[in-house]
C-alpha cells in the first residue's frame, strides 16, 4: 500500500487519512448486507477520495453479456439515480459482444470489463482508443462536458469481473477539471478490489437467500397444490402476518410501542409465514380436504345409495313375485311396497343429509344410525376379488366375504380398519360435528408438530433463531387450551399470536374450502370476535387487526368481491357491547 500513495505526490498526513479511510471502508463494506447501500457505498466512497465530479457503477448480468447500470451520480448536473434513490436509470446496458460474439472494445466500460485492465483516460475529447461520441452528444444535450474518465474493474476471488466502476471528471480542491492522477490510481484499485471481494460476498449471500426463498415458496406452493381447495394458504398468511406485523410497528399503543422489526427480524418473519404449515407435507389429502363423512378418496355415499336402490328393487322384487303367485291382494301388495320405498327415501334422505355434517348430531340421531344399518342385504358378488394386496390383508379381519352372504346395509367391518384410520360407516356417519372422526382431527392437528419438529432439525442462523417458534404457535390459544404446547399468551411471542390469527381469517374468510361456503367479510370478523372474547386470540392484536385496517386491506386484496359488506368495528372492540 505504501507503494501505491507516493510520498513526493501525497503528502503524509494525506497519506495516513487515505490509509484509515481504506481500513474504515474495508470494515464498513465486509459489514453492509444491503445491496443498493453497499453499491452506493462503493461508487460514493472512491467518488470523493478521487475528488470525481460524478461516477458510474455498473454491474455484469447473469450470463455476462452485458454491463447494467446500478447507481449514476453527478454532482454538478445534481443527478442521483439507482441504488436507494428509487429513482430508475433509463440507459440500456451495455453489449459486451455484438451479435457476431466479437468482443466489443470501443466503449470504455466494456473494453476494460473484458480486459479486466484500468483505462485511465484524461481527456475523452483528444482520445482515438474509444468511441466517446454518445458521451459527447450527451454533453451537447445537457451542456457538461465530460473530459477524464477513471475507469476500473472489480474483479472477484475467482478472478471473474463482476462490475466495472467509472469516476467522471477529476477536479483539483478549487474545482477545477483535471485529469485523474496516476498517484490516486492505485487507491481507487485498492478500494475497488476490496469492493469486489465485499460485493461478490454479498451477492453470494443474496443468491443462497434467493435459492432459499425459492425453496421455502416450493414447499410451500407444493402443499397447496396437494389440495384443490386451499391453494394459496400458504401464500396469504405470511401476507396477512406481515400486513399486521407493519400495524404493530407503526402503533403508538403500550402494548406495540417497542415492537419493531430489522431486516432479519422482517425476513425471520417472512420465512416462519411461508413454513407455518411445512408439516402438512405428511397429511393425506383426502383427510385435508374430507367434505363429508363418509369422504375417503371418493365420498362413500354412491355406495350406500346403491344398497338403497337393491333394497328397493328387492322389495319390488318380492311384491311382483306375490302377485305372480297370488298369494296376496294386488292392492294390498302395491301399499306394501310404496311403504318400504317411501321408509327406504327416508332413510336415506336422513343418511344423506347426516353426511353432509352440517349440524350437531345428537344421540338420538346417532341411534336412528345404527338401526337403519342393521337391515339387511344380499350379496351375490365375492368381494376378495380385484384387490390390492394391502386391502386384501385387511380383507382377512372381515369374516363373510365370500358369496352368497347377508351383509348389513351401514357397518363397521374389520377391514375398515386401515393404519391409523377407521373408515367404519356407522362410526364416521356418527360424527358428531363437523366431517372428521377423532384420529383425523389428530392427523390434521399432528401437522403442525411435525411442522415443529421438521424446524427444529434445520440450522437455522442466529437471526432466524425465532422461525420454529413463530412458525409452530399459530394454533395455540391465549388460555393455554390451543395445541400442540398447550401454551399461554404470555409464553408466546408477539409475531408467533399474529401468525396465529392471520391462520384463522385466512381459513374463515377462504372460498374455496369444501365442507363450508364462503363466508361475509362481517361474519368473519364476528367469529372472531367471539373468538377474543373466549381468550382464543389476542385481544390487543384483534383491536390493532381492526383499528389499522388491515381486515379491510386484506379483503380488498384477497376476498372475492361478494364477500365483502360493512361492518362498523366499533361492535367488535375489546369492551363493546
């Protein structure tokens, strides 16, 4: 370094502030994580050390073929565009080849990208190496005048030119135009190689980052794809649990006052909303999405409907065959058998609608179960045959299926009895609320455990420590009586008991769930309201939910139309009515 600073040319207190400021942007350019601040670092640094009136930094694309701009500066045109200005650069890139692959040299910026050599030019207007014509004409248009250029390459670790930094007018203390010294030529590479090595790292970080968001938001794409009803579940709680997140930093109440969220907090956030429900990769879809009770890969009630229409046609059977024989009265027989049919509509009429799960089904309604299942049936046909080996291993525990048999119109055989479920028609037909049996609710509410323990086993980073715990709390309750922890309110987290209710409007507030129809924006937040009211949400955060706009926010965004009506949040705030 002492080489590169000439002590006849700087002196030595230059030298020595030039030696600090590089040890300072060192350590500040290996610490910023920000992309656009770490550029912007780069080019307004070496800017002001070569005392430059403006400056360009470009950067190499994926497939090296051109040169992007990424921040442009000029202080005597006051131009500020890229980086965290916001403001968009409308220069195209730059070709590093033409159409042919020839190598392009005539531009500057290019021809050093490719050399991977600094052209130090000191005037553009005298200079013949270069095609400076579309700067002149700029300057014609704008009345600068662009003379010395600095142009430098940053190279990588693996010797790979990952941009290319271009200072603009050099000008002495009293702003005076001059060329760029060879004296401060080698600062500025020194502070570009340093840039490189920070910009690559960062890129690479930015890169591993990208690879493990597009991984996550595959999971998480693959599990809604699983279902045809809850596509996008994944996807609209994390939006709904950011919306809130945001509510909550920018709320001047006691109880969000010090909540707040760094960019490692936001992206901690961001990775827990879109893993919430990683666990469900292990529940059966059919479980998911079970729209009535006797619902397995099909719903089993064209099967019952079936034995209703051979019992009919049965006693049809039987009144023909009375007739033929005369053994009775014709019109007696016929009331006979528009009896039975009449009682076989019933039934199923009443079996049917039991499937469904709309209502709360009582015990009398679970008898009136099991006594129309206990009638009776022939069958003709061998059910061992056409099976698959794990079905007929079952088929083992249910006695009686050779032919003929009587078998009862609903039962619970053996061989319904399959792993972890029993698809038993009298026991699922019983169900008291709702489509699933016991071991079903297990198996869906199991997901989030498994979602648990599939977090627990990645290594996650100091920073993203909090994502299991975020992630695997969105189904416990404000009094302890949620699962699978059983934990309280003040034993979770402020982001974990948002993610809890963004769960719970997405789920009320979703149109495409099978076993419910969409529900009124209103009629959502009243649930929840009773929800808060028997401790089940945080109270606080339902308050900001309402307060903020967020319900509304989200509606606009993701509810169809017709779900939307008014609702006066005032009824829902904690203390009213």
């Amino acid at each position: 370094m002492n080489e590169m600073l000439d002590e006849n040319l700087i002196s030595t207190d230059e030298r020595n502030r030039m030696l600090r400021r590089l040890i300072e942007l060192g350590i500040a350019l290996s610490s910023e994580r920000d992309h656009n601040r770490l550029l912007e670092l780069i080019l307004l640094e070496t800017k002001r050390i070569a005392n430059a009136d403006g400056g360009t930094l470009y950067l190499v694309s994926d497939d090296e073929t051109t040169l992007s701009f990424a921040i442009l500066r000029n202080d005597t045109l006051d131009v500020a565009m890229g980086g965290t200005t916001g403001v968009e650069i409308p220069f195209p890139p730059l070709a590093l080849y033409d159409d042919e692959g020839t190598p392009n040299y005539t531009n500057v910026a290019t021809a050093v990208a490719l050399n991977q050599m600094t052209v130090n030019i000191p005037n553009a207007y005298e200079t013949e190496t270069f095609d400076f014509s579309g700067t002149i004409a700029f300057d014609k248009k704008t009345g600068y005048r662009s003379v010395s250029f600095l142009t430098v390459p940053l190279i990588n670790k693996q010797d790979s030119v990952i941009g290319v930094l271009q200072l603009i007018n050099g000008r002495t203390a009293e702003g005076e135009v001059v060329p760029f010294s060879p004296d401060i030529q080698p600062v500025i590479e020194a502070l570009t190689s340093q840039a490189a090595v920070a910009l690559d790292n960062e890129m690479l970080f930015q890169g591993q980052r990208k690879l493990l968001d597009s991984f996550i938001e595959l999971i998480a794409g693959a599990i809604d794809q699983k279902s045809a009803y809850t596509g996008g579940h994944c996807q609209r709680v994390p939006a709904l649990t950011e919306m809130l997140a945001k509510a909550a930093c920018a709320s001047e109440a006691p109880s969000f006052k010090e909540f707040d969220l760094d960019d490692d907090g936001w992206y901690e956030l961001h990775l827990a909303g879109w893993l919430h429900d990683c666990g469900k990769v292990t529940t059966p879809e059919y479980v998911v999405d079970k729209a009535t009770k006797l619902e397995t890969i099909y719903n089993r009630i064209h099967e019952i409907r079936m034995r209703f229409e051979v019992l009919r046609r049965d006693a049809e059977i039987e009144c023909l065959k009375a007739k033929l024989a005369g053994t009775g009265d014709h019109a007696e027989l016929d009331a006979v058998f528009e009896d039975r049919c009449r009682k076989l509509e019933e039934d199923f009429a009443f079996l049917a609608a039991t499937n469904v799960g709309g209502e709360f089904l009582d015990d009398e309604a679970v008898e009136r179960v099991r006594e129309i299942g206990k009638q009776g049936w022939t069958r003709y046909f061998n059910r061992s045959l056409g099976l698959s080996w794990e079905e007929a291993n079952r088929l083992d525990a249910a006695p009686n299926y050779a032919e003929p048999a009587e078998e009862r119109l609903l039962d619970d055989r053996g061989d319904h009895k399959t792993g972890e479920y029993d698809l038993g028609e009298i026991y699922n037909l019983s169900i008291s609320r709702g489509t699933l049996t016991e071991e079903e609710r297990k198996k869906i509410n199991d997901h989030i455990v498994v979602t648990i323990e599939m977090l627990n086993q990645l290594p996650f980073p100091k920073q993203l420590k909090n994502v299991p715990e975020y992630a695997g709390g969105h189904h416990e309750k404000m009094d302890g009586t949620g699962y699978p922890a059983g934990l309280t309110r003040d034993e979770m987290s402020l982001p974990a008991r948002m993610m809890a209710i963004a769960d719970i409007f997405e789920a009320l507030t979703s149109a495409d769930r099978p076993y419910k129809k969409a529900k009124k924006l209103s009629e959502c937040v009243r649930i929840m309201g009773f929800m808060r009211n028997d401790n089940h949400i945080d109270p606080e955060l339902f308050d900001l939910f309402l307060t903020s706009g967020v319900w509304r926010e989200y509606a606009d965004t993701f509810l169809d139309p017709e779900q939307v009506d008014e609702i006066d949040i005032n009824d829902y705030l904690s203390g009213a009515g």
